[in-house]
C-alpha cells in the first residue's frame, strides 16, 4: 500500500480504477431498512434514476487539505466587520437583520479539481445532497483486496448523520433556547414535485427518529399566531430552510418572513446567510486583490484566495466589449443563481444569451477545468466513458462535515447523466 498518493497517480486512478462501484442491494438496505424508508429506494429509482454514481472519485490528501483552507479562509473574511458592511450594503433589507443566532447548516462549497489544482467555482447556502451521501456511503462495493481498505466503514456514515441531527440543535441552542429542541419544518416550495424530495424523507425520518416532530411542507401552509409558528396543530420551532426564495420576497413566502422577522421560529439557513456567502458578488471581492487588501485581510488569508478563486467580476456595460471577446475563457453565472439554472459557459453562448447576460444581473468568473473520471473503460461495445465531476464541500460553522463528488456531462452539474450522479470521495492520501 502506497502512504502517499501523488497527482499524477490520482489522476490515473480516475482514469483506470472500475474497482470500486455502487451496490445496489447495500443501498436498498440503507435506504429503507437501516435508515427506516419503506419505498423509498423504488422512488429514487423512478423519480431520480441518475442520483447516484456508478463510481467513486479520488482525490489527494494535499487537495483535501487546501480545500479545508479555502473554507476557513473565507469564513475569516465573512466575520470581518468590514467585509460585512460592504456586502450588506449591497444586500436586501432583511439581510441586515439579526438572524437571532442560528448559522446556517449546510454550507456548500463547490470546488473543481484536477490534477494540477484547483479553483473554488461557488459557495451555496442550502446545498442539498448530504443525507443522500451518508446513505451512498453504506453502499459502496469493492471487488478486489487491494482497494478494500478505501471503503469507509458504515460507522463513518452514522457518525456522520449523528452530527447533522447535533447540528440542528446547535442551530436552536445557538437562537438563544434552553429546552430541548421538539419540532421541525422542512419547507421547500411544492415539496413533493422537488428532485431532492427523496431526501426530505430521509430527514424526516432522521429527526423523528431522535424524538423531534417532522413535517415536510410548502411555504403557504404555515400560520403565524401568538408569535408562534404553527403548521396545522404542530408548533414549529425550527425551519429547514430549502426554499431558493433567498431573501423570502416572494408573496408565498410571507408567513416564513414575518416568523423570521420576529424570531417566532429559527430559520436556517437564512437571508443574512445567503447574503454573506452565496451571492455570487462576494467571489467578485474575494478573487480582487485591491479589494481584500481595502478590507484589511492579512497577506496569507489573501494569498490563499487569491490562487484558489477564480477570478470574477460583475458584467456590466463598462466590460461588456472585452468580457465578450474573452467569452470562451469565461463562465456567467447570476447574483443569486443557484443548481446552475441560467448559468452558461462563454464558449456555448450565442448573441441572444449574450443579451439577457447584459440585461440580467451577472458576474463572469474565469473557467476553471473540472476534474474527469472514467467510468466504463473502452471496450468492443464502444469507447470509454469519461465523466466531469466537482467536488462539494458541506460546511457548517466553519467545519468541513463531509466531502461528495457530483458527476455529469454538459456545462453544469445536472443529475440527468447515465452513471453520474452523486460520488463518494476516497482520499488518495490515506492509503
């Protein structure tokens, strides 16, 4: 066994190793049996059969760690007064409010990876992903001794959705409560037409199981009565927030903003939490040395950011001339975009998009390689099937939880890819 993995071997192992695959039986059980969802393997199936990928991705030690150094330089930014007040300022109203305590859980920090570095592309606020990846953990199959000690054990797995269910009562300890937290609310628009639906379940049943009250519910089915939230009998004390409704502006999300307004519910994550990370401006004063060096960040924390975000600007008509000639070294992604909807690479574009990037609200981000993965190796029946992938970081309070892999062909991340999906994560370092 080799004690250090270099990248060219990582890149070989992403290239050549079909020695580890997805076990579908293993995530039957995971599924339904130990994580308690009659039915739910056969919904995952019908509704998202490209969910979870056919192969694991394996990145370097050196990679893990210089991402785990992203995360915690920028999260030192985030808490410096003066980034706060510049990005505020720019920042719906309900921004500026006191969000009551809470954090925000599930901190997505989407990376792309290669062999020779790499950059970090976003960060999201209310990335979905992570109970489905404990339970890809619990179904993973290696077929030769050798690679055997890459498979994690199931323990990791439950360790992991252990500290989920702690890090929502953090969420409610941190609001400024003493009694045990006894409800939650994971909201999504019309929750049950929602891709990810199947995960809603498996948190329900998560937070059940730990002896809290779950529903799973649609912005407008919520009251608010005697500075209480109340969806139907149950009162609410907390909201898993997986609305895209950022600012919750929209006329449906009305109930959830007066709750969060009067701190008549803990809301996570939250509209100062999406503020401060996720709108896509903040890369524009991460990536600028002229900027960080305005704020105040030391030299390190900026030498940290400045090689490993790529570097973005807002597009406007100042830059419009150049940002389109320089179009194919380039990605356009919205203010407050998300799941890679209206997102677009500058080689792909055409003079119609072009318009609705200048008409829009947009930031060009230099184009960052994302990291291949072979699947399915050439065989008589066709060439070798390679894949792009991306890595995504859940972060919480400044803590990296888990690491996942997604894998995909086309512009973006979409979950539509025959053998894509969501990947484990085998650190080549370790073995």
């Amino acid at each position: 066994m080799l004690e250090t993995a270099t990248p060219d071997f990582i890149e070989t192992l992403n290239s050549e190793c079909f020695c580890v695959s997805l076990d579908d039986s293993a995530l039957h059980r995971a599924l339904e049996s130990e994580l308690g969802q009659p039915g739910l393997f056969a919904l995952v199936r019908e509704r998202c059969p490209y969910l979870f990928a056919a192969r694991p991705v394996f990145v370097s030690t050196a990679h893990m760690q210089r991402m785990a150094e992203v995360v915690r330089a920028i999260e030192s930014v985030v808490a410096m007064p003066a980034y706060r007040a510049r990005v505020l300022a720019q920042s719906p109203d309900i921004a500026g409010l006191d969000p009551g305590g809470a954090r925000g859980v599930f901190f997505g920090y989407d990376f792309h990876v290669t062999e020779s570095g790499l950059g970090l592309i976003e960060i999201n606020t209310n990335a979905g992903g992570a109970m489905l990846n404990a339970a890809l953990a619990r179904a993973q199959r290696a077929c030769c001794a050798e690679v055997e000690p890459l498979v994690p054990p199931v323990e990791t797995a439950q360790a992991f959705g252990e500290s989920i269910m702690d890090m929502f009562r953090q969420e409610w300890a941190l609001s400024g409560h003493k009694r045990p937290l006894q409800s939650i609310a994971i909201v999504d628009e019309k929750p049950q037409d929602q891709y990810l639906y199947p995960e809603f379940l498996l948190f329900q049943e998560l937070f059940q199981r730990h002896g809290v009250q779950a529903v799973i519910a649609d912005p407008q089915e919520f009251v608010l009565r005697d500075g209480t939230l109340w969806h139907g009998e149950l009162a609410v004390d907390l909201v898993y927030n997986r609305l895209t409704d950022f600012s919750l502006g929209a006329p449906q999300s009305a109930t959830l903003r007066d709750a969060y307004v009067q701190h008549a519910a803990v809301v996570t994550p939250h509209p100062q939490a999406h503020a401060l990370y996720a709108d896509k401006r903040n890369l524009v004063l991460l990536s600028d040395p002229v900027a960080l060096q305005s704020l105040g960040v030391p030299q390190a924390t900026q030498d940290v950011l400045l090689t490993s975000i790529p570097r973005t600007e807002v597009v406007d008509p100042a830059n419009a001339e150049r940002l389109w000639a320089q179009r194919k070294q380039l990605f356009f992604k919205p203010f407050a975009g998300y799941g890679s909807k209206a997102a677009y690479r500058g080689d792909k574009i055409t003079q119609r998009v072009w318009q609705e990037i200048l008409a829009g609200d947009y930031v060009a981000q230099a184009l960052v390689a994302p990291g291949e993965r072979t699947i399915a190796e050439k065989s008589e029946a066709g060439p070798a099937q390679v894949l792009k992938f991306d890595l995504r970081e859940y972060v919480y309070n400044g803590a990296v939880q888990w690491v996942a892999a997604r894998l995909y062909q086309g512009q973006t991340t979409n979950f539509r890819t025959p053998g894509g999906g969501f990947a484990p994560v085998y650190e080549g370092g370790m073995w």
